[in-house]
C-alpha cells in the first residue's frame, strides 16, 4: 500500500518532537525479517501536554486500510514515561 508508513512518521512529528520543548527525538527503524516487514517508530513527547494517548483518526484509517490489504499485521502503540513507540508488523507474503 503506498504511503502506509506516513502516518506513523507524521504523528512522530506532530504529536511528540514539535512538543518537546527539551531533548525531542524521533527514531525510526525500517527492517525485514524473512516474510515480514517491520517498522518502528519512537519519539519524544511531554505527558503535561499529552490530554491522553490514543488512537487518532490517521491510526483508526491505517488500521482499516491495513485490514482490508494485509490479513495477517499487528500495528500497536504505547507511552511510556516520555516516550512514545508505534509498531507496525506487516507480513508481506503468506500461504492458505
């Protein structure tokens, strides 16, 4: 699916580094393993700013796009302290 990934860098930079006010980080890692791409995205983000962490419109429409291409992907999101981490596994070919 092109432009997949966008979403997760987007929301890396609008919702955690440009509201850092201190030490913003983004890290992004793309890898494969065998049958199955994995992407991985973590940044920074200040929890007095957060109003609470949640699935937001551009991940309610990956995660639809993703069920209707892909039937075997996990995508899960977490905060922990000042971090926040998306991560997207994608299996890219698969037997029935």
């Amino acid at each position: 699916m092109p432009l997949m990934l966008v979403p997760l860098v987007e929301n890396a930079f609008k919702h955690g580094a440009s509201e850092t006010t201190q030490k913003a980080f983004i890290h992004i890692e793309l890898r494969q393993e065998g049958q199955e791409l994995i992407f991985e995205v973590e940044n920074s983000f200040e929890q007095e700013n957060a109003i609470e962490i949640r699935d937001g419109i551009g991940l309610k429409n990956l995660r639809r796009r993703l069920e209707l291409l892909y039937p075997r992907f996990e995508l899960q999101t977490q905060a922990e302290g000042n971090r926040f981490k998306a991560r997207l596994l994608l299996t890219l070919h698969h037997d029935n």
